[in-house]
C-alpha cells in the first residue's frame, strides 16, 4: 500500500529528500547547544570570565540562527512535497477513476469517491508532512540527545530507559482501539457526503413535496454518528497526552532530585559528581528526549487516522477496469452497421441477466426504433455498443469486427450517445457543444444546431451563443436541454447515433423536424431511436420490440400493426389518448 502511493511523489523526491537533510542538520545544531550552555555556566559564569561568556555566547546566537534557518528550509521543502504528493494523488485517482467502466463505477458510490479525492487525500498529506519532517527529527533528536545524555552523566541518563517501555505498551493500546473507529467515521462520511448530494441535486423535489424537515433529520442522524464515533476516537487518543505528561514530569522530577544530590555531594565538581552547568545541560537534553517521545506519539496518532484513508484511497488505485483495450486494437471504425450475435448481459457477474440472446443486424446507414416497456432491457442493449459494458455471452459487432478490438477511444468517437437525461456543464452554450469537438468552427455549432432544432431558441437568448449555462443546465428547459445535448453529438460527425429517448420533452412537431433533418443531412449515419412515443419510430426502417430482456418482434411500423399485439396494444393506446 505504502509503495503504490509513494509512486505519486514523482517530481517532489528532491523536496521529500531536502526536507528530512535539513531537519538532521537542525537537529545537530539544537543537541550542540546545551554543550556550550554548560560551558558557558560552568567555566564563564561561575568564574565571572567576561571573555568566556562574550565568545560562547556569540557561538549559541550563531548556532540558533543556523538552527532556525535549517528549520525554516525544513518547513519550506515538506510543505512543497506534501502538497505536491497530494496534487499528485488526486490526479492519479481521477485519472483512475475516468477510466473505469461503468462496472467500475457502480462498485463505488459517488459520495465515497469525492470523499476519497478530498477529506482521504488531506489526511494523507498531512501524514506525509509529519513523516518527511517530524518523524525524521524525533528519532534523530531521540538518538542524539541521548548519546549526549550518557556523555554527560550515564547513571542519570538511564532514568529514560524507564519511559520506554510504558510508552510503548501505551501506544499499542491506543492504536489498536482507535483505528477501527477511525474506519467506521471515513464509511460514515461516504453517508454524509451522498445525503447532501442528494439533497442538492433533487431540491426541487424536497421543496415541491414539502419534505426539508425529513431532510434535515437524516442529515442530522449521520452528523450525529459521525460525532459520536469521532468523539470516542478522540477519548482513546486523549490517553495520549496524560501518558506523555506523566514520563516527562516523572523523569524531570527524577533527574532534579539526583542531579541535585550529585551536586551538593560532590561540591560542583565535574570529576567526583556533577556540575549546575552538566545539570541544566541533562535537563535541556531531558526536555528533547522527551518532547522527541511525544512527537513520535503523535505521529503514531496521525498515522492511526490516516491509515484509514491511504486504504481507501489504495482500493481507487487498485481498481483496474474491467473493460480496457486488447493487444493491437484496431483504430478504425469502417462504417456504421452493427450486428448483436447471440448477446446475453448482466449488471453483475452470475446475477440476473437483464439480456438474453439478442440476435439482430443493423445495416450502416439505417434508421432503427427501439421500443418496449420499463424494464425491457432497451438502455442495457445500446449501452453494449459503444462498449460502456461487455456482453456477458455472445459478440457485438461494429462496422463489421467485434467491439472489443477496437481502441477504446476510436469506438467512443464514432458512437453518440443522447441520453434522456443527458448533462450540461457550467460555461456558455459554445462551451457544452464543443465537447462534441473542440475544434468546431461557429459555423459547425450553428449547423448542428440546426439540425437538433436548437438554433430558434438559442437566437432568442441576448446573447446568443455565448449564454452561460448554469450547472446541470438548471437555467434552460427539459426540451431545450435535450436539443443541445443532440447538437453536441452531433458535433462528434458519428457513424452510429444512438438517442435514448432523448427527444422526451420535445413536442411532436419538433421531434418530427429533428427526424427530418436527420433523414436529410445524415443519411450515412446509423441512426437507433429509443422511444415511448410510436410517432418517433414509425419512419424508422425497421422498428425492435422488446419485453423482458428480449427481441419480441422485428419489422416495420406496419408490418408489426399487422402482426405484433404488443406494438399495436401501444400504438391503439396512444392513438386514443391523442384523440382525447
């Protein structure tokens, strides 16, 4: 896990390497001091040497500065690497994230990703601060100034010994107790985040059915067990603190108590006992030891806390897709037509089959008109088009060779998709339609929309073209959506059109004009029409009737009048209910 996320450091390695140099360096500087600290005691101060005191107190003013100049380049170069492994991070989880299938997708939730790409990604780069600077500088701290402790006064030194083994035990007990909290908090924030997103997206419908205070309610019940779960994690690491508290003041009180016996017995002589110069210099070096005990104690705390996150964060890193290209894919689509042999698909591996056995051949060029009820499988058919799922069993066959050895992004490009509730983006009408190619001239966009029944109503804006579109098109109409959304796949020039009952919120009168601009413009594009409304599909070449995952009926609008009770139980329905 560790060695899949320091892949991400990349181009901050020098920066990730610098920060630990100079915090050794700092450290060096800040084990030195207390030394002369207790010269400058013992041989200036008790003699009253002016001299003495003026030298070595210029070389303690030296090396603090040195000191907190290497401290500060410390500072500078992890905080430069921790933001930078963390940009990178979040790059390498959205690029692995836009290149799952839909599969993929399904297996996280929404909610879980944006928490994994935001609150994971913080806490692992703070972690990664406090290890490139602070757990680098406790351990060396630890190291030196007890080397520098057993220099002075050995005896007095192994008081630390005793802290050892308390702390240790201590700290297993916190972090074993405290970790899986912290795991249950980060699946509870999944929660949080999808309540409000939900709550967000569908306002409208919250406000229109008058149901804010169930809203707030379960708002309120997440927030309160993630309140609860964090407050019991904070009560086992707050064990911390007091644990650190009791070593430090018991090894100070210790060492004062003995240091000040030494003194007094030995008459402040360096050679029969101890020095006030050699004590005060064990207390500084007292104080480092056991400041360097708690910065490690809070390392393992940050570490408790963010292991949680580096292992969810390693589950979108881990994820490969389960639809990718093969060896040697094949870059050309020839042409539009597209077979489904014998194709059975499920949502899930050894689940129900939402498909079973189509069989069926679409010419490159023709019209098709998908139509059956909820359920029929209709969306799951199209979808295995363009490759956004594998067919379970069977082959499908794009302009001639199957879908799967073809390259991923030639497929996608000579397949449009129009969804019925397909999305536009924040930025002007310009901006939504060259996603379809960003390379279209004026005239393209003009044309396209056009084509899609979109230019009347785009020239009624004040400005034109260049209107800006709120988030999710929030700021234009169902039908007026649908229109843009059939320009921008216009725009990609396919070879296959697929429109799932895109042209829901249209009238009648522009679907039909839609249809015959198509007929007119693009008859070389491969046209499949999903529709509820019999009037989108009767001019189709041939009409699908599906029911229940399965090709009901194939043929034109009257062959099927004549021979499929399904279709004519629609049409007779639809008729009455436009007569009334």
């Amino acid at each position: 896990m560790i060695k899949k996320l320091l892949a991400s450091v990349r181009e901050y390695k020098k920066h990730s390497i610098l920060a630990p140099i100079f915090v050794i360096l700092e450290v060096v500087m800040e084990v030195v001091i207390p030394l002369f600290m207790a010269d400058l005691i013992d041989y200036g101060i008790d003699y009253g040497n002016l001299d003495y005191i003026v030298k070595t107190g210029a070389l303690l003013v030296i090396f603090a500065v040195i000191s907190l100049m290497f401290g500060a380049l410390s500072g500078r170069s992890a905080a430069i690497a921790s933001a930078g492994f963390a940009k990178n991070l979040r790059k390498d989880m959205y690029y692995r994230v836009q290149n799952f299938s839909f599969s993929n997708i399904d297996k996280f939730s929404t909610a879980s990703i944006v928490t994994r790409l935001t609150t994971d990604v913080t806490n692992v780069q703070l972690s990664y601060m406090m290890i490139i600077r602070v757990a680098v500088r406790a351990p060396i701290m630890l190291i030196f100034a007890m080397v520098m402790s057993f220099s002075v006064n050995a005896s007095m030194a192994c008081i630390f010994l005793l802290c050892v083994p308390i702390l240790a035990v201590g700290l297993f007990l916190i972090m074993s107790k405290a970790h899986p909290v912290f795991e249950r908090v980060f699946k509870t924030y999944d929660k949080l985040n999808n309540v409000v997103q939900e709550n967000l997206y569908g306002i409208r419908v919250v406000k229109s059915f008058v149901r804010e205070d169930h809203e707030k309610k379960k708002f309120g019940n997440i927030s309160r067990s993630i309140y609860n779960d964090f407050s019991k994690a904070e009560k086992l690491i707050a064990w911390n603190s007091p644990l650190m508290q009791f070593c430090v003041y018991g090894c100070m009180i210790f060492i004062s108590w003995f240091g000040a016996r030494l003194i007094v017995a030995s008459g402040n002589d360096p050679d029969v006992g101890m020095t006030t110069g050699q004590l005060m210099s064990l207390i500084t070096y007292t104080m480092q030891i056991l400041m360097s005990l708690m910065m490690l104690s809070m390392i393992f705390v940050m570490i408790i806390i963010s292991r949680a996150s580096m292992e969810r964060i390693t589950e979108i890193l881990d994820e490969e897709s389960d639809i990718v290209n093969g060896e040697n894919p094949v870059k050309e689509v020839k042409d539009g037509s597209v077979v489904f042999d014998n194709v059975s698909f499920g949502y899930q591996k050894g689940g129900e089959l939402s498909l079973s056995n189509i069989s069926v051949s679409i010419a490159s060029g023709e019209t098709v008109g998908i139509i059956g009820g909820t359920g029929s499988g209709k969306t799951s058919l199209v979808n295995l088009i363009p490759r956004l799922y594998d067919a379970t069993d069977g082959k499908v066959l794009v302009g001639g060779r199957d879908v799967r050895d073809y390259d991923l992004e030639v497929l996608r490009n000579s397949v449009a998709v129009v969804l019925q509730k397909n999305v536009l983006f924040s930025g002007t009408i310009k901006e939504n339609l060259r996603w379809g190619n960003e390379n279209a001239a004026d005239e393209e966009l003009i044309n396209a929309c056009k084509l899609s029944q979109a230019d009347s109503f785009i020239s009624t804006f004040p400005k034109g073209y260049d209107t800006y579109i709120e988030q999710g098109g929030t700021n234009v109409s169902g039908g007026q959506k649908q229109r843009l959304c059939i320009a921008r796949a216009l725009l990609k020039k396919p070879k296959i059109l697929i429109l799932d009952d895109s042209t829901s919120a249209v009238d009648t009168k522009t679907d039909a004009m839609i249809r015959q601009a198509f007929a007119q413009e693009i008859p070389n594009t491969t046209k499949i029409i999903i529709a509820q409304r019999i009037s989108s599909v009767e001019h189709a070449d041939k009409i699908i009737v599906m029911d229940d995952g399965g090709i009901n009926a194939v043929g034109t609008h009257e062959e099927l009048l004549k021979s499929n009770q399904i279709y004519r139980e629609v049409y007779t329905s639809q008729q009455k209910n436009s007569q009334e």
